[in-house]
C-alpha cells in the first residue's frame, strides 16, 4: 500500500479567534428565586475552534457540575447547574437544578446562598457535569478524574461533547473556562467512509494517546493540567476510532479527535475505512528531530485527509492469533473477518484443517483446525491467514506429552449410532448409511436406535438419553463424540481420521457366540492397552427390517439395535467392567423371546474408554464421561479374534 508521507508543516496549530456570535444572547428570564450563575467560553489564548469560523458555544442543554472548597476542604459537592440560554451563546447563566433529596426549591436556593456568600469559600465549575463525578482539593489545585473514551462520535463541524471537558476556578460566580484537551481536525473527500482510526500504537509503541484515565488539576489561577494513568484493565490507548453521526463522512466537513496533551515522537497515521470494506491510510511523520504535540485547547488540522491515498481491501480480521493447547489435542479455533477473498494455511501435519464455518463478509467465518495428541517435547506451528492485502498469524502452541511405550497396531472400527424416528419423518436414513458402509467398509459399523413410541417394543433406546437427543434433530452420533446432522459421505471419513489422531485406540474386541433355542450366549475376548474400567455394551441387531410410520415411507433398516445382553444403568449404555492390561475375557448369556440365527440377527459389541484428561472434540453433546474407541458387528454364531499385533 502507498503511504502518503506529509512533513511536519503540513500540521497547522489551530487557535480559536475571538469568541462571537451569529444570534444575540437572549435576555435573562425572571427566574425568581433560582440560583443563578454565569459562565464565559474561555480567555482568548485558550479558546478552541468549535467550527469552522472559530466560535465556541454553549449550548442548550449544557450543564456543569460545581464545587466549593476551603482550603485543602471539600465542603460542598459537585452541585447541578443547567445553561438557561435558548440559542448558542458564548456566554450565558446556569440555573441551580433543584435535587430530587429537596422537597422546596426555596430552601435549597436559600441554602446555596448560604454556601455562596462566604467569601472563604473558592468555586470549581467543570463542564460537563456528571453525577459520579468526584475530586479533591489540594493546596491550590483541585483534581478530578476524566474518563476518555477511546471511541468518539463523529459530529460535523465540532467535537464529541462527551469527550470534551472545561474547567474554571473562581471566587465568585463569575467562571472563565479553559480546555486541558486539543486534538487533530481533519476532513476527508471519498465517498462512504464509516470509520476514521488514528493511531501511533502500531508502528510506534511507546507513544500514546493518553487512556481512559485522564486526571485534571485546575488551579487557583486558572490554568489547568493534565496527567494520565495507565493500568492493566485501562492501558494507554495507541489507537482512536472515529465513528460518523448518520453513518458515513460528509466530503468537506470538519470532524476532529478529542486528545490529551500529548507528545508524539514518530508520528500518526489515520486509517479510513468505506462501507465496503476497503481501506486507505496516510502516515503523518514529523521532519528532522521535531515531535507532534498536541497543547491544551489546540487542534492540528489535516484537511483532506484521505486525498490521493489508495484504497485497498483490509488484512483480515483474525481473532485469536495465539493459541494453547493439551499434550492431549483437541482443536484450535479462530474467527476471521474479511471483506475480500483469502486463504488458511498451515505446513505442520500435526494440525489437520477441518475448514470453516459462517461468512467473513457478513459476520465471521470461524475455521477449526484439528491438533493431534503430542507424544514428545512442546511444539509450535504457525497458521497463515492470507489476502492480497497482508497475512495475519495464528500461533498455535502444544505442551509435551509422553510417549506410548510398546504400543500395539490394533485395528480400529469406528461406531455411527443412528438415532431413529418414523412418527415424524426424521432420523438417518437407511440409504445413506447401507451407502458409506459399501464405502468405506471396516472403516465404520453402524447401529440403528429407534424411540419413538410406535416401535417403543424396542428395549435398545436409551442411548438417545444418553446424547441429550430429546427430538430427532441430530441424527448420528460418531463413536459418542460427536453429533453429525448430514452429509455422512463426507465428514465419516474427515471425522473418523481426526479422532484416529487425538484418540489413540485402547481396546480391541473378539467375540464368540453359540444358541441352545432362544437362549444365546457370548464370549468376548477383550484387549486393553491400559489397565482401566471400560464399559461394554452387547446388543443382538436384526440384519434387515421394514418400518413404516406416519410421515415415512416403507424403508429398509439393517442392523436395528433389538435386545440388550448386559445391563446398563438407564441412560448411558453397556456395563463397567474392570479389564487388566492385555486380553480379558467376558460371558454373558440370556434367553430372548425368539430364536436368532446368523442370517438373520448379528451382534453389536461396542466398548467405550474413560474421557480422562482428553478433549471432547467438537460437538460431543452428551452426559457421562465415555466415548466410544471400539466396536465388532458379527453375525450371530461367528467367532472373530481380537485385532491386535
């Protein structure tokens, strides 16, 4: 991007000419008793321009906030005054406003009064009035705390009121003020401009625009000071938004930044950003060894700020750009703005790119990156968010892990449980499901889970529980990790790769089976890479059903979840069992109200690890503390071994 480069001359100090009108200033009207003060703009060398021909106003509505002090003795507080004039005025009276704790303005009139002609007694006025506004006097100064937003509105021709602040000390009810702020003027020619940001911080990080907490001394002669404090939660600013009234810019209007005195040793540089998206910037560097310094009660002024810069799409908006993650995995996430076309990348194998989700132009597009499980030292990797104007980095960062000693190769086999509906058209349907496990073979089984009340004769239906699915809206479930509306030809092979990374495979099931009548009886030869409980569950599927309901068609449903063989504690399915490192064996025998055979019926064996310490990725929206890390679908009567080397 071009930067405009302007010498130091090219920022003129702004003082504002004598304080006048266009409109006369109104009579006073007969206020009775009100309790009455006056107010002056402020001595010529000290005024600021308000517009373009050097007036200052007060305003109607504009109200000041006073105080009374003996000594280094507070001894009346921040009493409410309101500008009594109809039309801008430079000068006007303000009118006691009556509080809500006095029942009879004449007595609090009375009261001021009081207060007012002791001749002790020295006055500060500060514009603008606030209710928790505070301060404390000193020997012959009296400070009070200023909150500067580092967000302004952006009025034609004057600055934002609640940015602005005045100050006087008198002795009487006579107030001259003084502004211990100035700031930059500016103007712009382009079209739709919707924000203007002036910043130092980016380039030049120990130059700053004050901060939040702005405190200002006003003295017994009248001059004020300023000094700014900086804390954890309220750190300097080094950057100032300006936000337009009605949305965009006016071409050829006066707006300006409100900012502490201030002295800048590299410069500023303005930001200009248009409805579409696209920005421009220009760079103001001081010449030779000067500074820019912004004085009390002046302005630098840069008028067609934005003349001859070019406009270019942003860099994109990346939030978070660093990220920690467990010796365990899991996944890093950001959220990316852009208003322009870009590309994510990332050369390190142990983060997989699971693409993003959402619109970067409307809103944001939130893209996820899978971390595997780090088995040795810490490690680092860097993600590339990238468009024609910049890239923007996300660091990711893994702690150490340890590594697996004399880990086996078992073969694992991912389980889809399929939650089923035919009273309302909804589940996973048959099709899909037959589709992907032609497919993709031993790389998942499936099991469907239907409990709606038309099939409530199935006693399998309480994992639906156990997944919080209340309704049929999620249809699948990948080994218990995770919810999958659609789309399985797609995210069973993209979801099973990343749960091979972070998941390292634990067990491996072998399973035997024999029929005396309608009694069966299982064996499972179970191998465990760690000495745990597991819990196991053993269900007998029908290989091939018809079901029809009232929104459903006729469909064909293979492997249906039909009778249980261990118990479960109602919510999440299978058994504990406490298994020993290696092969473990377990019986489990009961009497069915038919007979099954292999052509017609298999056996679903499914075992689910302990969570740990280990992520649940992505959209696990389950009760308990188990997923799923291995499963067998054999026909009844076949035995299979364990798939262990």
């Amino acid at each position: 991007m071009k930067n405009q480069v302007l010498s130091a001359l090219a920022l003129l100090s702004v003082l504002a000419t004598a304080c006048k009108v266009d409109t006369e200033i109104a009579p006073s009207p007969g206020f009775g008793e009100d309790f009455v003060i006056t107010a002056i703009c402020g001595n010529p060398d000290t005024r600021v321009q308000r517009d373009d021909a050097g007036k200052m106003y007060w305003n109607p509505g504009d109200e000041i906030g006073v105080f009374l002090v003996n000594g280094t003795s507070v001894v009346d507080r921040n009493e409410r005054f309101t500008a009594t004039l109809e039309a801008p005025a430079c000068t006007t009276e303000f009118r006691a406003v009556v509080p809500n704790s006095w029942d009879n303005p004449a007595e609090y009139y009375a009261h001021l009064n009081e207060l007012w002609s002791n001749a002790e007694l020295d006055h500060i006025a500060i514009y603008p009035y606030s209710a928790s506004m505070g301060g404390g006097v000193y020997t012959d100064y009296f400070k009070f705390l200023f909150r500067l937003s580092n967000v302004q509105q952006g009025i034609p021709g004057t600055f934002d009121p609640a940015c602005w602040v005045a100050a006087a000390w008198s002795k009487n009810d006579q107030f001259t003020f003084s502004y211990p702020f100035g700031g930059v003027k500016f103007s712009v020619v382009s079209e739709n401009i919707t924000k203007v940001t002036l910043t130092c911080g980016e380039l030049y990080k120990y130059d700053s625009f004050g901060g939040k907490k702005e405190y200002v001394s006003v003295y017994s002669d009248g001059h004020l000071s300023v000094s700014s404090e900086a804390t954890a939660e309220d750190p300097f600013y080094q950057s100032l938004e300006l936000i337009p009234q009605g949305g965009t810019f006016i071409p050829g209007e006066a707006y300006y930044f409100v900012i502490p005195p201030v002295s800048l040793d590299k410069g500023v540089s303005f930001y200009f950003e248009k409805a579409d998206g696209s920005v421009a910037k220009r760079s103001v560097v001081p010449a030779g060894n000067q500074w820019i310094t912004i004085k009390s009660g002046v302005f630098k002024t840069l008028m067609e700020a934005d003349s001859g810069c070019e406009w270019k799409s942003p860099a994109p908006d990346v939030t978070p750009t660093s990220i920690q993650i467990a010796k365990y995995g899991g996944e890093a996430k950001f959220d990316v703005k852009c208003s322009s076309d870009y590309t994510v990348t990332c050369t390190e194998d142990w983060l997989v790119d699971m693409g993003g989700v959402g619109d970067a132009v409307e809103d944001k597009c939130t893209h996820t990156f899978v971390v595997k499980r780090n088995y040795g030292a810490s490690r680092t990797a860097t993600i590339n968010v990238t468009n024609e104007a910049g890239t923007v980095q996300v660091t990711v960062t893994q702690d150490a892990g340890e590594p697996l000693p004399d880990y086996p190769s078992i073969v694992r086999h991912h389980l889809v449980q399929a939650n089923m509906s035919t009273d309302c058209n909804s589940g996973a349907w048959p099709a899909e499901l037959a589709d992907n496990k032609a497919e993709y073979g031993d790389l998942f089984e499936y099991v469907c889970l239907f409990y709606d009340s038309t099939n409530g004769w199935n006693e399998c239906h309480t994992e639906h529980t156990q997944y919080k699915n209340k309704n049929p809206d999620y249809y699948y479930y990948l080994d218990g990790r995770r919810q999958v509306k659609s789309r399985m030809k797609t995210t069973v092979p993209m979801f099973a790769a990343e749960s091979d990374d972070i998941y390292p495979t634990l067990t491996s099931i072998g399973v035997s089976s024999s029929v005396n009548g309608k009694t069966i009886t299982v064996d499972l030869s179970v191998y465990a890479y760690i000495a745990q409980d597991y819990r196991i569950a053993v269900y007998v599927t029908e290989n091939a059903r018809s079901v029809t309901g009232i929104n459903v068609w006729e469909n064909t449903y293979k492997n249906v979840a039909h009778y249980k063989l261990n118990e479960d504690n109602g919510t999440i399915a299978g058994q504990l069992y406490p298994l020993s490192k290696g092969v473990n064996s377990i019986q489990l025998s009961r009497e069915l109200p038919v007979e099954v055979n292999g052509d017609q019926y298999s056996l679903m064996v499914y075992i689910q690890a302990p969570y740990d310490q280990q992520p649940v990725i992505r959209d696990g929206d389950f009760y308990g503390s188990y997923y799923v890390d291995n499963c067998r679908l054999v026909p009844v009567g076949t035995t299979v071994e364990p798939e262990v080397k």
